[in-house]
C-alpha cells in the first residue's frame, strides 16, 4: 500500500472516531434555553432543595446572558444556593461579587446578611463553639467573622429589612465567643496553668462586660489567682462577684477553695446554653 492510499486511510479511521465521540457526547437540552427559562429552572429547584442544581442553571444563566436583570438574581440566588447546601466559601464569593458588581443595588444589603449566615453556619456550627470537647483545639473565627458580618450590615444599612435578625445573632455571637472564651479559661484552670486562665478570665471583663459570662470569669480569676498565691487579688475578685452576682454558685466553691477544702463543681447557667439562635 503507497504512502497516499495509508494517509487516506488513517485519516478516515481519525474522521469515524471523532464521529463516534460526538456521538457519544450528550446534547445540553438547555442549550437553546432563554434567561428567563434558565432563571425559572433555577428557582424551581431552590425550592425543591437541589441547591447544586439550582447553582448549575445559576451558572449557565451568568455564563450566556451575562447582563441584565436575571443575572443579577442569578448571583444572589447561587449565594444562597450555597449557603444552603452547606458551601460557605462558594457562598460569601458569591455574595462579595454582587457587593462588587452592585453596589448601588436596591437589595445589596441581602448580600451582606447571606456573608453573616454563611459564617454563621460554617464548619461544625455555633453547637461545636458552645459545648466544645477541647477547648484548645476550637476555632471561634467563623463566629467573630459572622459577627463582624452583620455588624457591618447594620452599620451601613440600619433601616434593612434584615437588620433587626443581625442584631439579634451579634447578641448571640457575642456571647457565645465570650463562652468560648470560659471555656478556654476553664480548661486552663483544670490544668493548673494559672496565669494563662487569668489572662482569659481578664478578657472577657475587657470585652465581653455585658455579657453573662463576666460571672465565670470573675469565678475562675479568683480562684486562680488563690493558687498563685495571691490573696489581694483573689479576694478583690471574689468581692466584685459577690457584689453583682450574690446567687453565683462561684462563691459557694470559692469559699471551700480558701479554706483548703473540697470544692463543689459549679453547675452549668450559662445562658447561652438554653437560647441557641435557630438557622435559617
């Protein structure tokens, strides 16, 4: 066989086989698909909650009509479609490129409040930084950003619809951050690592006065610094205690821990621990 009639061959051979692929590739039935048809498929399966079905319509409809109304809602409704299926990396990208993208818009605050679900939501959840089984090995940066989240909505959109629902997770942040703060400052109690159950116990007296567990705190100061031999001290934070928590199981412990004594456990009141802020 010549050179000539081989070339011809193979070059059928190539020709047969890339027909067999594109034949074996399926056909996008949304190819031919309309914004609005792309938009309504999206939203139909929000609602069922197929979210990485809704993200994928969400995607084709940005990709092929960049511009215009349905795109804008794309962008929001594929960060929600995240923050729901659990993806808050994908989420917060999504919601930061409307902020970018428009930032005059009239619902942009919606964008700045799904950042603060997604955060809010993140990892283990707000249950992991409340009841966590190691204190040194918890994370509490997805609740300050959450918090930090909604703090900025509110700043910049005080009349938001939205605003009053931030408020209330920052009051519920801001707490459970102060918990885990406590728990920190216990664990380290628990280990005889003094100093270091002072510094946090300190902490939150800086900056979580209004919170509830500025009792917790003062309890584990003061008996921590009673181990450290340091009775000004000890007893400087016992009376602030007793002053602003006279019911405070603390003084209780506190009092045996002075005398030398067995000391009884503190059952748990923290607030928090009964008031865990629903999800959307």
């Amino acid at each position: 066989m010549t050179l000539f009639y081989r070339i011809i061959l193979l070059t059928g051979v190539l020709s047969l086989s890339g027909c067999a692929w594109l034949s074996s590739t399926p056909a996008d039935p949304t190819a031919d698909w309309s914004a609005s048809q792309l938009h309504q498929a999206g939203r139909s399966a929000m609602r069922s909650g197929n979210y990485e079905t809704a993200v994928d319509y969400f995607e084709k409809l940005q990709a092929r009509y960049p511009f215009g109304r349905y795109a804008q809602q794309a962008q929001l409704d594929m960060a929600y479609s995240h923050y729901r299926a659990g993806e808050a990396d994908q989420a917060i990208a999504a919601a930061d490129r409307f902020i970018r993208t428009y930032p005059r818009h009239p619902v942009v605050d919606y964008a700045y409040y799904l950042k603060g679900l997604a955060n809010y939501s993140r990892d283990t959840g707000i249950l992991g930084r409340v009841f966590p089984s190691d204190p040194s090995r918890t994370d509490s940066q997805a609740a300050q950003q959450a918090f930090n989240d909604f703090a900025e909505l509110v700043q910049i959109f005080p009349d938001s619809r939205y605003a009053e629902d931030a408020h209330q997770r920052m009051v519920f942040l801001r707490n459970t951050l102060a918990d885990y703060e406590i728990n920190v400052a216990q664990f380290y109690l628990q280990r005889k690592a003094y100093v270091a159950a002072v510094n946090r116990s300190r902490y939150v007296l800086e900056n979580y006065s209004t919170t509830p567990a500025v009792e917790h705190a003062l309890g584990i100061m003061a008996e921590a610094y009673h181990h450290l031999g340091l009775s000004d001290l000890a007893q400087d934070s016992y009376r602030v205690l007793a002053l602003n928590h006279p019911e405070s199981g603390y003084l209780k412990r506190l009092d045996a821990v002075f005398r030398g004594q067995s000391a009884p456990p503190v059952e748990e009141n923290r607030t928090m621990l009964g008031r865990i802020y629903n999800l959307l």
